[in-house]
C-alpha cells in the first residue's frame, strides 16, 4: 500500500496506517505515520481525532480488500462446502507471501486487549461477520449444529493465520484444508 502524491493526506494516512500497523503492530507511533505517510502532525489531528480514531479508520477502509481476499470469484458458484473450503484455500495462499503476517483483524485484538477500543470494535465486528458467513454456509451445507461448527472453523481460521503470520506453521501443505475438510464431513455439510 504504497502512498502517492495524487491521493488526499487522508488516504495517505490510512494507506500508511493499514501498512504499518500490518507489518509492525499497532504500537506504531505517530510520528512514524506521518513520515510514512508526508502528512504534518497537524494535519493528521485535524483529519482524526486520535491515533485510535485512525486506526479503526483504516481497518474500515481495508474491509472490502479483505473481505475480496477470501470471497470466491462468483459467489454464488460451489456448493456450502465449496465455499468454506475456498476461504481456507485462500489463507493457505495467502501464507505463503513473505510479507504475510496473518489476519490484520485478529492481530489488533490480540494486540490492543481492549474491548472498547475503537479499531477492537471494528476489528470484531469483522470476525462476527466471517462467522455469520461460515455459520451461514453451514446451514446452507446442511451441518447438524451449524454455530458449533462456525465457531470451530473460526478457530481453525484464527489459529491457522496466527501460526502462519508468526512463521510458526507452514500452511502451503493443506494442512488448513484437511483440518476443516474433517470438521466439514464430521458436521454432515455437502
């Protein structure tokens, strides 16, 4: 997400934030922000109230990149199960760039502690959305419990990006697809 002269201080600002806090963390000062993105200090006060502010922004404004990254091309092709798989295929590619760090959502929960904190609050509601739609799809698929089943494909989904994004775990051996392949036949989903 690299900044240009043409786009406004403010879409630098979040192009600079979503990069930063990604490869860094959210513990990224402003300073570094600023620089990154050619905005005065000043002009980043008067767009957002707060680095906080900014940041939640910036989660926003990527949501439909990463909601692109998992979706199919047509989603209304595949079966329910087609569909879930194609998720895990999608982070099993997705791992394998170098730059890959896991999910930027679970990682601001995880970094921020904070529940109320605005960027948690976004960053939540996002995984209750990917949850609504494996629960969705499982239902579709026919899965005799489909929250139990959503809640544990989010955990493999969560677990898997965390690993992946640590460099702990490899996910380009399919280990993510065969791990919700088996919860898949195990939940009865076609």
């Amino acid at each position: 997400m690299a900044t240009t002269d043409k786009a406004s201080p403010r879409d630098r600002l979040l192009d600079a934030a979503a990069q930063l806090f990604y490869r860094d963390g959210v513990s990224i000062g402003v300073e570094a922000l600023c620089r990154t993105a050619g905005v005065s200090k000043r002009s980043m006060y008067q767009l957002f109230d707060s680095k906080d502010e900014m940041l939640a922004a910036s989660l926003e404004r990527r949501l439909p990149w990463y909601e692109a990254q998992l979706a199919p091309a047509d989603p209304a092709a595949g079966t329910p199960r087609e569909r879930i798989l194609h998720v895990f295929e999608r982070v099993e590619k997705a791992s394998t760039d170098p730059e890959y760090r896991g999910c930027p959502y679970l990682a601001v929960l995880v970094e921020l502690k904070n529940p109320d904190h605005p960027a948690s609050e976004v960053a939540r509601r996002v995984k209750e959305r990917l949850q609504d739609t494996f629960r969705t799809q499982a239902e579709r698929g026919g899965a005799r419990d489909p929250e139990l089943l959503a809640r544990q494909l989010m955990l493999v989904f969560d677990g898997a990006s965390a690993r992946a994004g640590a460099r702990v775990e490899r996910l380009d051996d399919g280990l993510a697809t065969a791990t919700v392949t088996a919860l898949l036949d195990a939940a009865g989903v076609r």
